[in-house]
C-alpha cells in the first residue's frame, strides 16, 4: 500500500503483526554518491510489518512497513570536514589531531 488514498487511512484496530524473512539477503545497502563528492551508505531496517485488512478498491492486503534508515558516511571531501569539539568545552577547542 503506498498511499491511503480516498478512502482514508487503513484502520489499525484489528492489524495483525506479520512475520518475514527477506528474499534478497539480510542486509541490503545502498550506496549513493551525493554531489558534494561524499559517499553514504543506506540500509532499512524493519521493525514491523502490519496486515492492516483489505484495500475496498481492489481487496488487496494491505500492509505497513515500520521502518528506521540506517545511514552510514563512507567518504567524505577533506575540504568538508571540521575538526571534533572537545564535550564539555565552553570555548569549544577542536581536539588536537583531528581534522
């Protein structure tokens, strides 16, 4: 189910939490080159998914997917980095060594 369409959101009163396992392989990621030259990894993890009835249009399950993204820096430009704060710090001194 992508979106709720016109007939509203899905009623979750009666959804029931379903079980999976993946097809593809427990850890698929995505790496994306963004234009400032850094490269991010990208991986969904799924908390839950709910069987939430039948879409009235078509009397397809519908689902939700509970979801977080997992976003990892890979690389980065040296010219985008800045030097760490020391925690605590009033002056907010970078750390020596870093940057």
């Amino acid at each position: 189910m992508i979106g709720a369409g016109p007939a509203g959101p899905p009623d979750l009163s009666n959804a029931e939490i379903v079980d999976y396992e993946p097809i593809e392989g427990p850890d698929a990621r995505v790496r994306l080159k963004l234009k400032d030259g850094s490269v991010i990894e990208v991986r969904l993890l799924i908390t839950n998914i709910l069987r939430a009835g039948n879409d009235p249009n078509t009397g397809l399950p519908s689902y939700i997917v509970q979801s977080a993204p997992i976003v990892r820096l890979v690389e980065s430009p040296k010219e985008l980095r800045k030097p760490p704060l020391r925690p605590g710090s009033r002056d907010q001194q970078a750390i020596p060594g870093f940057g």
